[in-house]
C-alpha cells in the first residue's frame, strides 16, 4: 500500500477543545514490514476498556498543553517508542467509545521510516500484550458481527472504538 497518499486524508491544523468534553489521543503507528502496532489493556476493575485491544495512548492532561504532547508521552509510556523522533503525518477523528460519549479521541498517524525503523518496544505495566498487526491480518480478519466492525487477529479480537478507527483508517488506505 501507498501511504505516502494517506497524508492528503489527514488533518493538521490545532485542535480546538470545548469544556463540555474530555480528550484523549491515541496512535497509529506504521512500519511497512511489520504493520500496525497495538497493544492488549491489562486487566483492572477500575479500567472499562480493560483486557481490550488497542492502539497506544490515553487521556490529556493539562500540563500536556495539546494533544500532540498528549499522544508523545502515552507512546512513550506504553510502548517505549518516542514520537518526537517521528514525524506525525497528521491526525483523524474524533471517536468516542460507547460508553462515554464525552470522551473525544483523536487518532495520530507516524510512519516509521529507515532513521527510525525499528525501535525497541517496552512494554508497560498498563498492558499485557505489544506487538505488530500486519494490514493483511486486518484485511483477512474484518467482519461485521451485530453490525458492529470486528477484527479477528492472532491474539484475539478487536472491537469497539478501536475496530472503528482501524475501519475507517483502512478504508482511508484504500480511496
């Protein structure tokens, strides 16, 4: 796949935030060998997306000043991988999971390229699985099921809010 034509889909402008919601940011974050990198929550009580599969990232916080801040320090938390190293090539959303539409959360898009290809993945004490997702995997393993978007992956299965980013950023891949 071409993901040099993804960058035209994508905004960059400042995103403005309104007091009646809450952020979040989250990130695609592609090597064209491996794929799509997400991670697997750990199980908490205190977690409603616990056990889930996901993209890194998490909730802004006022010191963060943006959601740019917001997304560099989650990946770099969660995964290990600094995203001031990598170019954003621009962002999508907002989505909101079922289960708190207030929350809005902003999808960043890095492509790793041969500077910084293969950085090494640390994995969290927030998760219990890290690793790459090939767009082929994907590709095979969508299916509709109570007309909800699902991906059956290797590791399991990817629904939620989570699914419908990885929808609508692969129907991106393919207009």
């Amino acid at each position: 796949m071409d993901f040099s034509l993804i960058q035209d889909k994508l905004k960059n402008d400042k995103i403005l935030f309104l007091e009646v919601y809450s952020y979040a940011a989250v990130a695609i974050i592609i090597d064209k060998e491996k794929g799509l990198l997400i991670e697997k929550r750990n199980e908490r009580l205190d977690d409603p997306w616990a056990g889930q599969f996901a993209l890194p990232g998490g909730h802004f916080k006022k010191e963060d000043i943006d959601l740019l801040n917001t997304i560099t320090r989650e990946v770099q938390e969660e995964t290990g991988i600094d995203l001031k190293s990598i170019k954003s090539m621009g962002y999508f959303g907002p989505f909101s999971p079922r289960n708190k539409l207030d929350l809005l959360v902003y999808v960043f898009v890095y492509m790793l390229d041969k500077n910084n290809g293969n950085p090494e993945l640390k994995q969290s004490s927030e998760t219990s699985y890290l690793g790459w997702v090939t767009l082929d995997e994907l590709k095979k393993g969508r299916k509709e099921m109570d007309g909800e978007i699902v991906f059956n992956i290797r590791e399991g299965i990817i629904w939620g809010m989570s699914a419908r980013i990885l929808d609508t950023f692969m129907r991106m891949l393919e207009n």
